[in-house]
C-alpha cells in the first residue's frame, strides 16, 4: 500500500496525469478494503473487539 501511495503522490506532483493517479487511487481503497475485510474476519474468528 506505501508503494503505491508514494507513487500516486509522486505523479501527481510532478506530472500532470490525472488517469493515472486515479487508477492508483482506485487500486488503493480495493488495498484498504481488502484489509479491512480481513482485519473484520480475523478480530471474529477471535472474538476481538477493538472499538
């Protein structure tokens, strides 16, 4: 997830291509949601609640 931030944030500083940071921006809340889903399942099976 940090490589791919660092490279959305490097191209949208330096260049001007917005397809592109979206296409990361898109790839990164797939990342986090992915992680959540897992963190969620994981906290679960193990009977954890962290709020």
């Amino acid at each position: 997830m940090e490589e791919q931030r660092q490279k959305m944030y490097h191209i949208s500083i330096t260049e001007d291509h917005y397809p592109e940071v979206v296409k990361i921006s898109q790839y990164l809340d797939e990342l986090l949601n992915e992680y959540t889903r897992y963190t969620n399942s994981f906290k679960q099976s193990k009977g954890l609640s962290f709020e």
